[in-house]
C-alpha cells in the first residue's frame, strides 16, 4: 500500500509533516510512504531530525500552493504543486491515498477536477467526528464543502455517512438523524422539511429523524446530515469552546475528546479515491493519524462500496420513475 502525504501544506510544513511520517514509518513498516514536496526542504529536516532519506520514496515539487491561494487557479498556475502532483499519482494510480494539511479549498476542488465524483453524485462532502460521553463518536456531514444544498444532496450525504460510520466503527445499521430546529417533521426551513420528507423514504438506511443542536453529542443518532454552511458553524463553535475551556485551565477527559489532533482529519466522500484533509495545525502525532485513517479507508475498500451503494440508489430511483409512469 502506498500513502500519499503533502509535505508542503500546513502551517508548520514541511517540518512534522515529515516527523509524522517518520513516526509511521516505525509504526507501519509494510506501509510505503510517498512524500510530495521541496527535496531540498525535506532534505533538510531529514538531516536536522536524524531520519533516513530511505525511509520514504519523495517526488520533488517546486510549487507550493499557499493557504490564502485561490483553489482553482492555484492548480491551473502552479501544476509541479505537491498538491497537483499529489492528485496526479492518485489519479493514475500510483498510491493509493493522498492526504494533506494545506489549502483545503484547493483538495477538495483537485479531488473533483483530478479524480471525478462517484456515479450518481454531484457533491463532495466533508465529515467530521463528533465526540459522545458514552460508545462511538458521531458522525457530522456535510462540514463546509457545500454552503448551499439540495434536499437529494443531503439525501445522498446521509447514504455516504451510513457507510462511512460503518466502515469506521464497525455498525451495521447506524442511526442517521437530520440536523433541524425541532424533532417535529414539520419544524425547519423548507431545506429541512423537504430533506425529511425524501429520508424517510430512502432505502439502506436506518433513519431516525430530525435531531436538535443540543442531541448531536447524545446517542439519538449516530450520523447527523445538514448543509456544510449549518456542519462548519457547529465544529468552529465546538472547537471555539475547546480552546477557551482548555485556556481556563478547565481539565476534563471528555473535553480533552474535543482536541482534534485525536482524530487525524476529514476524509473527502464522494470522490472515485481516498483524500484526507488535515487542520491547517497538523503537527506530526495527527499525521500520523492521518496515514492511520488512510490506510484503514483503502483497507476497507470504501471507495468501491461507495460506488456500488450509488449503482444500487440509482438503479431504485430508476425503478421507482418507471412503476409511476406504468402506473
């Protein structure tokens, strides 16, 4: 298995970028490490922290697309980023996942542009984990690619977090609620409402209702569905909260579940190949972690599950068009 890493994106790049894949390197030595970067950068803190150069195999990159670059024309303008190149090998085949701490803008637009959304979706989405007193994390979805939805894109989203919660903590059959105002059906804006109406009535998934704000840490469900707009408010909100706890000098063990280093990042759904997107803060035990959450997504083969629970709603969707018309 080959793991792709941007050794260029984040705040404190290359330098634990590397440091984490060295600490990989010890944990998972089957696992060959593909380091997209600066060769003389990486040289360098190679030199500096002691590591062999023979532990990873690096392609050089001369480019680097920056945090405040626009996504779309940083990967027209500057096509030897680690990041293009990154999506370049994904894409033909030459490792098996990318990750990357660095413009997240510019990830998920090379996911699409690079590696094509799966058959029957026309959005990526991003998830994030979200920590319960008691059991499993949750799961939230979409966490900011899409501001604006669709009922049918939160529709989809809902089939991709099912799969995603039972690829990662080995449940069945997840609860998956709807984020709303209200547990009523007809409580929400008309987004909510009509999403309700199309999950109830979607196949291959355990859906539970509408889920408040205030439930998302409870155990009401396991997958809770909303916009990217209303998912990114609430983990700043959560994270928000952590930092200033934490600076209170408050210590608590499930605060302490808050600190996203603990989680590695956010993996990219919809896209044909696995794409890990890191904090801009990574530093190297949350690479690792990454790589962990890598390679346990191709293990699985997540992607192909993906595809085929997509052929399958398709193939309902059809079957339900014709029964109307016949009818």
């Amino acid at each position: 298995m080959k793991i792709g890493i941007d050794a260029m994106g984040g705040d404190y790049a290359p330098s634990e970028a590397v440091k984490g894949a060295f600490i990989a390197s010890s944990l998972m030595p089957l696992i060959e490490l593909v380091l997209f970067g600066s060769l003389q950068d990486i040289t360098a803190i190679c030199e500096q922290e002691s590591i062999g150069l023979d532990l990873f195999t690096i392609v050089d990159t001369t480019d680097v697309i920056e945090m405040s670059d626009h996504p779309v024309k940083a990967l027209l303008s500057k096509p030897n980023s680690s990041i293009s190149q990154g999506f370049s090998y994904l894409a033909q085949g030459k490792i098996d996942a990318f990750l990357s701490a660095g413009n997240t803008g510019a990830m998920l637009v090379g996911s699409i542009q690079y590696l094509k959304l799966v058959d029957g979706l026309d959005r990526p989405c991003l998830t994030s984990v979200i920590p319960r007193i008691q059991g499993n994390p949750g799961l939230l979805l979409d966490v900011g690619a899409n501001a604006d939805c669709k009922p049918e894109h939160l529709e989809k989203f809902s089939l991709l977090g099912n799969l995603l919660y039972s690829m990662m903590y080995k449940v069945d059959s997840p609860k998956i609620g709807l984020l709303n105002i209200g547990e009523e059906c007809e409580k929400g804006n008309l987004l909510s409402k009509s999403t309700h109406q199309l999950l109830v009535q979607t196949q291959g998934i355990h859906f539970v209702g509408n889920i408040e704000g205030r439930d998302i840490f409870s155990d009401k469900a396991d997958v809770v569905v909303c916009d990217g707009f209303s998912g990114n408010l609430i983990i700043k909100v959560c994270e928000g909260l952590y930092y200033n706890l934490v600076r209170r000098g408050i210590h608590d063990e499930y605060l302490e579940k808050f600190n996203f280093k603990h989680y590695g990042g956010s993996l990219i759904l919809g896209v044909n190949a696995p794409v890990i997107v890191g904090h801009g803060i990574t530093k190297d035990k949350t690479f690792v972690k990454m790589i962990e959450f890598a390679c346990e997504t191709v293990k699985s083969q997540l992607m192909g599950k993906i595809q085929k629970s997509m052929a399958r709603f398709i193939a309902s969707q059809s079957d339900t068009l014709n029964s109307i018309h016949e009818n």
